[in-house]
C-alpha cells in the first residue's frame, strides 16, 4: 500500500473523502479560514523584507502540491517587492541535530552542511520564516524537521521573527491538520515569532487538485499582503 493509499484510508473514518474536498476551506477542524488577511503593509511595516521560504518535499517541483503553494506565496510576496530566498531541504545535503550543545544555543553547528552555510545565514537576517511541508503521518515532513531541530543551534537569534505555515494533504478529515498546527503554534510561543498566516490544504492528493483549489490564490494573497 502507497502512502496515498493509506492516507486515504486512514482519513475515511471521519469524513468521506472526495476529490472535491480540496478547497472546501483554508484551514481544518476548528481554525478559521485565513480568508481575513491584514491590511497590506502591516505586517511588514510597509518595509521591504527579507524572507527565507523553506521547501520539503521529496517530489519534483514540478508534482508537489506544498512547492505549489509556496511558490504561490513566493509569487505574491515578490510582486509586493520583497526579497525571497528558497532553501530546497528535500534535496540539500542536511544533517539532524545530534544534541550534543557544542554550538551552546548560539553556533556554530558542527555540521557544515548546506543548513550552517546556505539556509542559517539567510535565516539569521531574514524578518520571515515560511514553514512549508506536505502532511506525513499527521505532522510535518522528516526533512522540514531536521532544519527545524537545527534552529536549537542559534536559538535565540532565531527569536522573534514572524512566520507562515503552509502545508497539503491528501485526505480532508476536520483532524487532518491538528497535530501539525498545535507543533506549529507551540514553536511560534516558544519562537516567540509574530505568525503572519496560515495555508493548510485539505483535499489536495494531486498537483492538478491543488491547481484547482483556492489554496494557491490563498497563499499568493497572503504574499501580495505582507
């Protein structure tokens, strides 16, 4: 049994899962709809930002339906004249945190690998940190999870940027995303990051379904309002 498969399995109990599922809202379960964005400019001050979007899906970019979305948002925020850098953690030579402390929370890493001297320093500047991942066994991918990890290494410099989620799954059950959005609004608390907004694709298996859904213009809009 594919990973599809189980997924779609495993998120019939709750909900029947249908095709047109996707873009039956932004958000699942009890979280709204980020269909209310802020007015634009506000949260960047009307400032011209720097900001670091992270991929992590394995699939070609050309199939992957969260590497859609981002490059949506990725679309918006450049048309808003921001600065946007995008690291590929699927397919980067990257290495999990092994909690050893001899970065003492303030670096370096003793990985240099493309997270200590391609991703870290254009975190370090960036005002924005967008999260993107497709939903595996209701979290984020290993591979946004090893970077995520690897934040202990500047922990505190990392501190009080704002952020975006954005994610896809398969299966359109009103749990699907509630794991993945409780993690993600822990590390925004302990963060203490300013969460700019929030796309979680329900529904979206294919590429061709999230081309489809109103999850691409929900991502470039929040971009186009940063």
């Amino acid at each position: 049994m594919n990973r599809r498969e189980f997924l779609k399995i495993g998120g019939m109990g709750a909900m029947t899962l249908l095709l047109s599922g996707c873009g039956l809202a932004a958000v699942s379960g009890d979280r709204k709809s980020e269909a209310k964005l802020p007015a634009k400019g506000e949260v960047s001050g009307g400032k011209k930002m720097k900001i670091v979007v992270i991929t992590s899906s394995p699939h070609p970019k050309n199939e992957s339906t969260s590497i859609y979305l981002a490059d949506r948002f990725t679309e918006g925020a450049k048309s808003a004249g921001h600065e946007v850098f995008t690291f590929d953690a699927a397919n980067e030579e990257t290495h999990p945190c092994r909690g050893c402390d001899k970065c003492g929370m303030d670096g370096p890493c003793i990985y240099q690998d493309a997270i200590e001297t391609k991703l870290m320093p254009k975190m370090l500047e960036a005002d924005m940190l967008v999260l993107t991942t497709p939903l595996y066994y209701y979290g984020m991918s290993a591979q946004l999870k090893i970077v995520v990890d690897r934040f202990y290494s500047r922990t505190g410099k990392l501190n009080g940027k704002k952020s975006v989620l954005i994610a896809t799954a398969y299966n359109s059950a009103d749990w699907t995303f509630q794991a993945l959005a409780a993690h993600y609004d822990t590390l925004v608390r302990y963060m203490n990051w300013t969460d700019a907004g929030q796309v979680l694709g329900v529904g979206c298996g294919s590429r061709s379904l999230v081309e489809r859904s109103e999850f691409g213009e929900m991502a470039r809009k929040i971009g186009t309002s940063l």
